[in-house]
C-alpha cells in the first residue's frame, strides 16, 4: 500500500501538537528501535496481497502469546548494545600474562568504573541473548506463521555463534579477566550479529505491538480479499479516536464504488471519511481494525483531499492547493490498481458557483474508474441531486434535527440518500456572532 505524507496527516496518523495521533494507539513496543520498525511499517504497508496476509497471520498468531514476549530485555538494553560496540574498531587486547594480571588488578581495584562498565555492558548483552532465547520457544508452538518463523529461526542462526553462550553463562563469580577478555572478542567478533538480531527483535517488537494494541482495543481482523472485484464491506465501524463514537455500516462493490456525501456542517462527514480510511490503513497494516467486521480488498494506496494549504513561498493560493491535490488523485486512479480516494469538501477556496462547477466536473470525472473505492462530501446538495439517478453511485446523508425555533442537534446517523440541510447561519446566530457584531450582549 502506498500512502503519503498528506494522507498520513489528513487521517491523524502521526500528530505534532501532542494529541497523539492514531500511531498512539497502536505504539505498544518495548524499544525504540520497535517503535521506530512500527513507524516504518505504516509509512510503508505491506505491498502486495500476500505479503499482507503473512503480516496479518503473525499478528493474529501474537494476539494471545504477548505472554512470550521476554521482560528481561529494554530499551536501556538496546540502547546499551549501540553504545557498546561503537568502540569495536578501536578495541585493543587485554594484556597476556603476569603484566595482564597486575594490570587486571589495578583496573579493578583503581578504575572501578571500567571494572563496572565491562560487567554492566556484558550483562546486558547477556540479557537480550536471553530474552532472544526466549522468543525462540514460539517456534515450538503449533501452527506458527511462516513469516514469524523466518524471523525467529535468523534469530536463531545468530545465537549459535560460539561466544553467545560463553556471554550468558556469565555469573558474579566471573573473574575480571575473563570478563576482559569476552569483551574484546564480542566486540570484535558478535558486532554484526548482535545487529542483525536487533533488527529482528524490532521487527517481532512492531509485530507484538500490534497484536496488544488489537486486544487492548478489541478491534476485530478483517477478512482480506484480492485486489479485484474491488470491495469494501464495513459494518458497525467507527473512528478509534473518540470517545463516544457512532458506528457506520457500508458496502462498496465494484459495481457502485463511488459515494457521494451530503449533509451540514459538522454533522459527520469528515469523520466518516477519516473512519474509513483510517480502518483500511490499519487493514493493511495486518492488524485489528475498529469494527464490529470488515470485508476489503487488497487496496493499493489511500490518497485524500481534506485540508490544502496554500504556500505563500510559492504565490500558491488555497484554491490552488486544493486543484494541485486533485490532479494527484486524479493521476493515483489514472491506474488499475485500486485505491481508495477520500475527498472531503472539494474547493473551499473559491466561490460557491465556482465551486459547484468544480465540484460536479469532478463527480462526473470520477465515474470513469470503477477499479478504485472513492467516497466525496459536499455540502453543496445541488451537485448530488444532478446526479440523484445514477444507480452507480451511492449516496449517504448524516441526520441533523431542526427544531421549529431554530434548536439543532446532530445524530451522527448516516442515512441513504441526500440532504438539503443548511444551519450555517443557525450556528452563527446560536454562538452570538451576529448580536456581537451588532454591538448588543
């Protein structure tokens, strides 16, 4: 799956003002090293089918083993290995013989901090030797994922050199010399096996990661299918961002992929929108999804038009943001791989008649790529109703009710068909914005 950085913004993956973003609830790694391989993998999201379903069969295998996962190893772990052997190449031999004694001697006795250090770092690579170990026990499970199992059997590969288990059996009892002289040789000799076994513990780090975050949330696995006929069946889902939220159900098919939204302000468009495309980017990332289930099929990338900025650098207006994004869009379903499109409130920057035209040209533009999922709001209902009788598009309204005196409240409900709700001006009255600016209180 391909996502890019305004996609990942626009759906609140990764946040900067501290709210924490959706990357939050999934970050249940142990090291920093796993939540930066986590990050990774959702900027980048498995690129095919089956390489998806390898994922997901891991992940869903994790979800009630988390027990397995070994608490002797933390981050201060990892990040004393880095520390370690940063000084492999300038590491000279202890001295032999009766000076290597008396050196020996004074070091510990004078230098207590080398002393300190040399038994502090050997423990800890002891530590991760362990807590690898323990991971390695999985592989005795039935029915364990051919992916998970890769990983642990290089795991496994690593651990076999010869001075892995010297390290480990390390006790209190270890005399000075002997410590002295496993640290040259780790240094020397385990440097890129003790990396390569950080990078697969970071691997089954984001892994595990998932799977907590997955049960912690009971968040269900979605059912994956092929990339063609494209499908996207979604019942009781929800955006994993809220507190309360109102669960929708929808079903896009190859033959009615196209959804077109309507209803007022704030009544829920944007968050439909951002629901949906947050639920298949966790689809695609082979975890647990917000939902009560979901059917979707293999989808090629996500790619949205939710909130343009302009670049005063570049003399580029909102407008032009906005038309600059489309043609992106326009070029991603310009192939026959499918996407998903999540366009929400298309040309804000211009007039009202402007943007009917821009807005209808689109909708009529989109109808020729069945091959992708594409759903559009708008709270211009007069571009959905020129379209009302195209049974190939769907078309979703959200319910606001309007008191006789001018009350409203959202339910949030998404209903078939199109709205004609307009409560802009009820806001403004509603917040005191007009008696303010009329000079009464």
């Amino acid at each position: 799956m391909q996502n890019d950085k305004t996609t990942l913004k626009d759906l609140s993956i990764f946040t900067s003002d501290g709210s924490g973003g959706v990357f939050a609830l999934i970050d249940r790694t142990t090291s920093q090293a796993g939540r930066e391989t986590l990050r990774r993998h959702v900027q980048q999201p498995p690129v095919t089918f089956l390489s998806l379903a390898e994922v997901q069969a891991t992940v869903r295998f994790l979800c009630d083993k988390v027990h397995y996962w070994p608490a002797i190893i933390s981050n201060g772990t990892l990040v004393m290995l880095e520390k370690f052997f940063e000084a492999a190449d300038n590491t000279l031999p202890p001295p032999q013989g009766i000076a290597g004694m008396l050196t020996r001697a004074l070091q510990k006795t004078i230098n207590k901090r080398e002393y300190f250090y040399t038994r502090f770092s050997l423990s800890h690579l002891a530590d991760f030797f362990k807590g690898c170990t323990q991971l390695l026990s999985l592989t005795q499970l039935p029915e364990i994922p051919p992916l998970l199992n890769r990983e642990l059997e290089k795991m496994r590969s690593e651990l076999q050199h010869p001075l892995a288990e010297q390290v480990i059996a390390i006790t209190e009892k270890t005399s000075f010399s002997e410590l002295l002289m496993l640290q040259y040789k780790a240094r020397r000799e385990m440097k890129n096996p003790v990396y390569r076994l950080m990078h697969s513990y970071s691997l089954l780090d984001a892994w595990q990661s998932m799977a907590r975050a997955t049960v912690e949330h009971h968040w269900v696995f979605p059912e994956l299918l092929p990339d063609l006929p494209v499908t996207i069946e979604a019942r009781g889902m929800y955006h994993p961002l809220l507190h309360t939220p109102v669960a929708y159900d929808m079903t896009f098919a190859n033959d009615r992929n196209f959804l077109l939204l309507t209803g007022a302000n704030m009544s829920g468009k944007t968050t439909f929108l951002r629901a949906l495309g947050v639920g298949s980017l966790l689809a695609h990332l082979g975890m647990g999804v917000p939902a009560a289930s979901l059917r979707t099929s293999f989808i090629h990338g996500i790619i949205t038009n939710m909130h343009a900025e302009d670049n005063l650098l570049k003399g580029e207006s909102y407008f032009f943001a906005e038309v600059q994004r489309m043609k992106q869009i326009a070029a991603r379903l310009g192939e026959q791989r499918p996407h998903l499109a999540l366009m929400d409130e298309l040309f804000k920057g211009t007039n009202v008649h402007d943007a009917y035209e821009c807005t209808k040209a689109v909708v009529d533009g989109l109808m020729h790529h069945p091959s992708h999922i594409m759903a559009l709001s708008t709270h211009l209902y007069e571009v959905a109703q020129q379209f009302s009788d195209d049974k190939r598009i769907l078309f979703g309204y959200f319910v606001t009710n309007i008191s006789a005196s001018g009350d409203y409240q959202f339910t949030y409900q998404l209903k078939d068909g199109i709205s004609n709700d307009r409560i802009g001006y009820l806001i403004l009255q509603q917040e005191g914005v007009i008696d303010m600016l009329r000079g009464k209180k």
